[in-house]
C-alpha cells in the first residue's frame, strides 16, 4: 500500500502528459491504493471524474 504522498505524487505525473483510457485506469489503481476514508482518495476521485467529463466534452 502507498502512503498519501507517494499516490499524491504519482497522481500529478501521471496527469502531466496526455490523458487517455490507460491515464485513467492508472489512476483508478491509485485511487484503490488508498484507504477508503482517505480524505485524499475522495478528492482524487472527484478530480477524476471531472476530469474524465472534460475529456469526453473534448472529443
């Protein structure tokens, strides 16, 4: 299991370069790796999903 800074920090690399289908499924596998009451994971996982919503608008 990671700690919420190394998820932290893989989560800002992982959204440096293009977003595409495996950039979510990485960050999916991030999310899981904190645990389910993590503040952090909640706000990742809104972050995802917002910017998961764009993407889609961008196509």
């Amino acid at each position: 299991m990671l700690t919420e800074q190394e998820v932290s920090r893989s989560w800002r690399q992982l959204f440096k370069g293009e977003v595409n289908s495996d950039t979510f499924s990485k960050a999916e596998t991030l999310l899981d790796e904190l645990r389910p009451e993590s503040p952090l994971r909640h706000r990742l996982g809104t972050e995802l999903d917002e910017i998961r919503e764009m993407s889609l608008q961008a196509k």
